[in-house]
C-alpha cells in the first residue's frame, strides 16, 4: 500500500463520514490479484493498496479477485482506524463486481459453507461485522471507458484501479511469488492434506471421509481392472454430476452401477419375464443398451457422434483430440481395429492409457486426467482463457447425452414394438399396490384405491402410469409422515399426553 502523512486525512474522512473507497480484480490463467483506493471530499491524502489474491490456484477466479479487493480496503480501513483511534464513522464501498459486492458485505451472523469463496466472504464479513464503521455500499459499472461514456468519480476511479490490478498481476505473476492461503480475520480454516478448504466445506468433508471407502470397493470389485484410480479425472466427473439436472443425476448413477430398467434387471425383479433386448432379441443388460446394434440403434449413435463432432469443433478441441475421441468411441461400439498411426505421440500415449481402463468408462463419465492436460496445452496456445477443467466437464456432459440417446431410442422401441411387456409391469404393480391395500398410504392415496381395480386395470398405458406415480408418492408421503411423527415429535406428544391424563374431567 502506499499512503501519505500517516492516513491522516482519510481518519479525518472516515469521522467525517465522506470518505469513499473502490476496489477492482484482475484474474487470469488461475492467477488473481486485486487494487484499492480510499479517498476523502477530494483525493488529497489518498491512500491505495493491491495484493495478491490468497489460494490454491484451482481457487481462483474473477469473483474471488473481487472479493479479494473488498476484503483488502476493509482491513486497510480497520487498521488504519485501529492506529488514529477513529472510534466511529462511515465508509462507501464500491466496485464494479455485483454479486461480489452483495455476497460479501451482507450483514449476517452466519455464511453458509456452500457458498463459493467461502473463505474469503467468511473473512470479509468477519471485518466489517467487528468494525465501528458504519458502511455502505456502492455497485459502478464496469469498464466504462471502453465505451466512450462520460465518466463521473466513481467510473474514474474503478477504471484506475483496473489498470492497477492488471500492472500488479503483470509483475507479480512474472516473479512468480508464493501465494498465500491464510486470510487475515478469516474465522476458521478448514485444511485438509495441507490445502485451506474455501469452498463446499461439506462436500469436502464428505469426500475425504467416503471417497477413499468408495475407491476401496470399486479396486475391490476391479471395475476399472488392476489400474491406478488416482489417474482417472475425478474432480471433472464431479463438477459434470453438478451441472446436470437431477432426474439425469439419477439415471447416471443406475446406469453406471447396472441398476436400471434393463431387460437382466427386470426379469430379476420379477417385473418381466423376459431379460432380451426389445431391439435385438439378445439378453439386455445396462452395457448392451449403448452396443446394441439393432432395429435403428446405429442410425442414432452415428448422429449422436457427429453432433458431437460439431461441438468438439465449437468448443475450439485439438483438431487430434476431437478425431481420436470419436473414432475410439465408434470403435468400440462397433467392435473393429482402431488405427492410431496417424495420431502424434502424446495422443498415442494418452490413448492407450485410457484402452487400458476401458471405453466404456469414457461413457460413464470416468476420464483419465490425460484428456484434460492435452486440451489445457492447446488453450494456453491458442490464447484462450478458459480451461482444460472446463472443457473436460462440459465434454462428460456431452458424452452422457450421447448414451442418453441410446436410452432414449431403446425406450421407444420398447413403448412402440413390444408394448405388452410394459403393459404386464404396469398392471402388475397396480395388483401390488392393490394388495398392499390402505394401511400405509395418504387420504388422497385411500381415494385412488376407491376407483377399484377393474376400472383402473381398464385405463389406457400411459394412464395407468400416471397413477402409479400418484400412488407411489402417496405412500411415500405416508412414510416420512410418519418417521417425522416417531422421530421429531415423539417426545412432544408423550409429555402433551401425560399432561392430558393428569388433567380433571370436565
């Protein structure tokens, strides 16, 4: 930082309550760093800071660094309150990041470990909770001079310290200094295998209690064969599962561990009698369901992998990469020779790494971390600021609608060639929940059952689909209900009970 007659004039400012302050970020290539100015009525005796943003570089982002120049202002302010004995006055916040802005100064008691950056926002709320000052907060918008505006004070100063931010994080990233983790004011830290937790502590937790469990079981189970696990790009897997909507969630789960509707595991829950594909007529199990090369299957994967040819085009994929993925993939599926002569060594090498685990894996979404550096290298080439992460997450998404189609497809062949066979399931669980009878079940799910089983056997399919899904959920509502009532209220009841037995009849 850099100041002039001690902070006189801003102490002076801050009891005189116009004293102002702007603060801008600069992030590139997992590298952050931000600057702030504090100024008074006039700039006479300001005073301005920059740093560099704290944290992994997996941690880093334009919001972070946002958040990284609030957090340094404020801190300036209360140490410099701290050294002139300033014990009350007020300060406006400004900054051209919004959310930045409304996350990190909100006046609350608790922040939710969920939230991105919670580190830093834990921090800053932190500082202007235990400050005397009264603050206030100001959103300028950003960059205002590149479109020939009229810049008022507020515009002029945001734009200086943009400039600010962008010639330290030249200098800094070019030395290549360490970058801290721990935050000043932070409340507590969170540390595992010696890197600061800042974000989803509970997913974190989460992961480092199960995780190694749950890679125990499938080394165990040698669903990946005698491969390393660590090489596969799990974190991609999980930022993929994220992303999505949770119905797919659902259906990525079953499929991957085998437990979906297919033909092995209907007949196996005695929901079907047979187990064969309604395609080709082989037996069916969650695998055959993407192999399968019967009535139409072809013509969907073929169009599924070109309109994933086009995106790898959009999304800027190395040329070798884009071409090596969807010829493995038809390679197969299709069961013929792959020929990867043509392909540099780094291709070569990351192909062969990830036959050894399987293309089956690519589907289910389990990458090895090779895929993610050879994109990362024709990023940083080419310019661009996005990264290998990303590409990766958003390509297992892709993957996973191509598999999607398949199921899609798979589904309507069943719905339109064979539909007696769901016809039988259907009314079988209608006779089951008949039997199961209204002991367990909601009052709308007593009314249902009112129809009478004739009548509701007599509905067309999709009908009658529609009100098993009614009467399942009428059980489950039944259930938590009742959990609740034993689990939540259970003491209540018995205390209002012996209360109401105690008392004299009127």
């Amino acid at each position: 930082c850099t100041l002039t007659d001690d902070g006189r004039e801003i102490a002076e400012a801050i009891r005189q309550g116009n004293c102002i302050g702007v603060s801008d970020g600069s992030f590139k290539n997992s590298f952050g760093t931000a600057s702030w100015i504090l100024q008074g009525a006039t700039a006479v005796g300001e005073m301005t800071g920059s740093c560099i943003v704290p944290g992994q570089p997996e941690d880093q982002s334009a919001y972070r660094s946002e958040l990284a120049g609030l957090h340094g202002m404020v801190i300036m302010i209360e140490s410099l309150c701290r050294f002139h004995n300033v014990p009350a006055g007020s300060v406006e916040l400004a900054c051209d990041g919004l959310m930045a802005l409304q996350k990190g100064t909100t006046d609350s008691d608790t922040t939710h470990p969920k939230l991105p950056q919670y580190d830093l926002i834990s921090a800053l709320r932190h500082a202007l909770k235990r400050s005397p000052i009264k603050w206030s907060t100001r959103h300028v918008k950003g960059h205002q001079d590149d479109a020939g505006m009229e810049l008022d004070r507020w515009a002029m100063l945001n734009v200086e310290m943009d400039r600010k931010a962008k010639e330290h994080w030249s200098t800094q990233n070019a030395v290549q200094i360490t970058r801290q983790e721990r935050i000043y004011g932070e409340a507590w830290p969170l540390w595992i295998d010696n890197k600061k937790v800042s974000c989803d502590i509970r997913g974190k937790v989460t992961e480092i209690r199960q995780g190694k469990a749950a890679l125990t079981y499938w080394a165990r189970k040698q669903r990946f064969g005698e491969n390393p696990l660590t090489i596969i790009d799990w974190k991609a897997t999980g930022l993929a599962m994220k992303a999505i909507k949770t119905s797919r969630q659902h259906w990525v789960t079953k499929h991957v561990s085998g437990f979906c509707g297919t033909g092995k595991m209907m007949a196996r829950w005695k929901k079907r009698d047979t187990a064969k594909c309604p395609r080709c007529s082989e037996d069916e199990d969650a695998e055959h369901v993407w192999v399968c090369q019967g009535q139409g299957a072809n013509d969907v994967w073929d169009k599924s992998i070109l309109a994933l040819k086009e995106w790898l085009k959009t999304q800027k994929t190395q040329s070798d990469l884009a071409t090596a993925i969807c010829s493995r993939l038809s390679n197969w599926r299709y069961k013929t020779i792959p020929d990867d002569s043509l392909y540099p060594a780094t291709i070569r090498d990351m192909l062969k790494e990830q036959d050894e685990f399987g293309w089956k894996a690519v589907l289910e979404g389990t990458l090895i971390r090779g895929w993610r550096e050879v994109q990362q290298e024709q990023l940083t080439r080419t310019g661009s600021r996005r990264t290998g992460l990303r590409w990766v997450t958003a390509l297992i998404q892709k993957l996973w609608d191509v598999a999607w189609d398949q199921w899609q497809h798979r589904n309507g062949v069943l719905h339109e060639k064979d539909s007696a066979i769901l016809l039988t399931e259907v009314d079988g669980e209608i006779k089951d929940q008949w039997a199961k009878g209204t002991r367990e079940i909601t009052e709308d799910g007593k009314i249902m059952l009112r129809m009478g089983l004739r009548k509701v056997l007599a509905l067309s399919l999709e009908l009658k689909e529609g009100w098993l899904i009614r009467a399942r959920a009428a059980r489950c509502r039944y259930r938590t209900r009742a959990e609740l009532a034993e689990g939540t209220y259970a003491r209540e009841r018995n205390v209002m009970a012996r209360w109401l037995s105690q008392q004299p009849a009127r």
